[in-house]
C-alpha cells in the first residue's frame, strides 16, 4: 500500500466535512451546541441537550475516569465531549481530528472562559493507527 492509497480515505472525511461544515454551523447555532452527533436518546429524554449529557455521562462511567487521568478523544469533532468532560471532572481531556477546520473550532471554544480552563486541549493528527 502506498502512502497516496493510505492517505485517501483520510482525504475524503476532511473533503466530507470541508463540504458540509455549514450544515453543521447552523445546526449548532439552532441546537446552541457545537455536538456534532445526536446524543443518547434514553426514555423520557426531552431535548438534545439532556441526550449529549446522557452519551457523555455514559461515555464518563464506561472509560471509569480517575482524577488526573488524561483522555483521548479521537475524532473529537468540533470537541464538544471535550469540553463537558474537562468541565466537569477532575481530568484533562485532549480532543484529537484529522479536519483542520474542526481542530481550528474546537481550540477557539476552549479559550472561552470555563471551570476546565487548562484541562482540554485540541490537535489536528492524522488518524493513522
């Protein structure tokens, strides 16, 4: 396989996002969240905001997070499970995507002021394993 070959899916998810990054700024604007995901719809969830808490809790109690723990977030998105994580816990989060766009997203809303403040951080890397 070649570095060209190996590179190209890689090439159409950034292509995906670049072409559609729109769609998603004005979802977020309407949901008033840059998630960029549905959440967890659990019984008797009412909103999109309680449905990103659920996923999040969830994704909290499953990693079993221990204060000074670092998590890794790859394909973070614009970071939003990022920064409810930081937030919210007593570790530090690192949000990691292959889109420029996203990764240059994700770091502006982590400069807003917040009781994680120093605990999230965001890279653009490849998604090469």
């Amino acid at each position: 396989m070649t570095m060209a070959s190996e590179q190209q899916p890689f090439a159409r998810v950034v292509a995906f996002y670049r072409e559609t990054d729109w769609m998603f700024r004005t979802i977020e604007i309407w949901r008033r969240s840059p998630a960029m995901h549905a959440g967890l719809w659990e019984p008797g969830t009412r909103s999109h905001r309680q449905a990103l808490d659920q996923i999040n809790r969830r994704l909290a109690a499953r990693a079993d997070l221990r204060p000074g723990d670092t998590l890794l977030d790859a394909g973070c998105g614009a970071g939003s499970s990022v920064h409810w994580l930081s937030a919210r816990l007593p570790i530090s989060v690192i949000g990691m995507t292959i889109v420029p766009a996203q990764a240059a997203r994700a770091s502006t809303l982590a400069r807003r002021p917040a009781p994680a403040s120093g605990r999230a951080a965001f890279a653009r890397a490849p998604a090469k394993v």
